[in-house]
C-alpha cells in the first residue's frame, strides 16, 4: 500500500515539470530501488496470531520428535534418525530409521521412549 502511494505522490511531482514516454514505468522502478524508501517502508504482512509459550512440569510430559534425513544409507539399511526431546529434562534419545513411515516412527517411539 506504501508504495502505492509513493508511486502516486512521486508521478504527481515529476508530471508537474515533464513528460516522457513510459513515465510511470520511470517512476514505478525509482521508487522501488530508492534505498530510503526502502529502509523507510513498513512490511506489508498482516500479523499473525501469538504464539503460546508451554512449559513441561516434569519429565516425560512433553516430548518432542523429529525426522533427521534422508541421510547416506548405512550398513544396516537406515536412512533416517529419529530425533526425541524431553521439553523438562532436555534429554535427547536419537534412533536410526530405515524409513518414515508413520508406523515405523510410532513403534519406536513406543520401544524405545515409552516403554523404557
């Protein structure tokens, strides 16, 4: 919307004391390579909802997980690493995945996170 109005102000000026052809295109790219305009100018994104802060109370009560990947394939077939975060204690438990399927990530994460 700035720039709009820029545009528009600075077409105003210049067509007050000459014309040429393709003048607004002359104006449109001043005005988007002016370095002041450009430091000046607002962003144009509307914002966003906040973001809610959660704090775990004790261990195990938040636990967050990640797919590192694809990686080179090892010996054993495994091209992934499943990446889980204890939010409390920031304790990080790391498995080697041969893919990503849902099934495979929630079985380890039941061996290997839950069930320990």
């Amino acid at each position: 919307m700035r720039s709009v109005r820029l545009v528009a102000k600075t077409l105003a000026k210049v067509q007050r004391y000459a014309v040429w052809y393709k003048l607004q295109e002359s104006v449109v790219n001043y005005v988007r390579g002016c370095s002041v305009c450009n430091r000046q100018k607002t962003g144009t994104r509307k914002a966003k909802a906040g973001q809610i802060s959660y704090h775990a109370g004790s261990p195990m009560e938040r636990v967050h997980i990640d797919i590192l990947g694809p990686l080179t394939e090892s010996r054993r077939g495994n091209k992934y690493v499943l990446v889980m975060v204890d939010q409390f204690t920031k304790w990080v438990e790391c498995c080697a995945l041969a893919d990503q399927t849902a099934e495979v990530v929630a079985r380890v994460f039941v061996d290997q996170i839950i069930a320990q």
